[in-house]
C-alpha cells in the first residue's frame, strides 16, 4: 500500500499540487489528505476519488514491478 500512496505523492507533485489543492479535488479536507498520503489505509472508494483527483486511475497509477529471485 505504501508504494501506492508514494505513487499519489509522486503525482500530486508531479502536477504542481499541494495537499491543500487535493480538498476542491478529491472531497477532503487537508488534514485527512495528509494522514493518506502518510500513513493511509484508504478504502477503494477513495483510493478511486484521488486517482480522479489526480487526472488518473488506480491502475494507472500502480507501478507493478518483477517480483525479486
């Protein structure tokens, strides 16, 4: 999950967004945006709600890598 939520940051960054921003976008406030990113353990629903926030999907989002040998 940790990979994922570091993904959202990435790309939060990426667009030049703050947390702040993440409120008008996502439906929450600063403050639970923060606790998401930092140490979430978001529903689907709002793993989905900041995805769309960030002009993504979760999917889309997900870096999968090769598992190590």
């Amino acid at each position: 999950m940790n990979s994922l939520l570091h993904q959202f940051k990435l790309r939060r960054l990426f667009l030049g967004l703050k947390q702040g921003d993440m409120m008008l976008r996502v439906g929450v406030s600063r403050q639970q945006y923060q606790r998401l990113e930092s140490k979430g353990n978001p529903r689907l629903n709002t793993l989905e709600l900041v995805a769309n926030g960030l002009n993504g999907e979760v999917l889309s989002l997900i870096h999968i890598s090769e598992p190590t040998r």
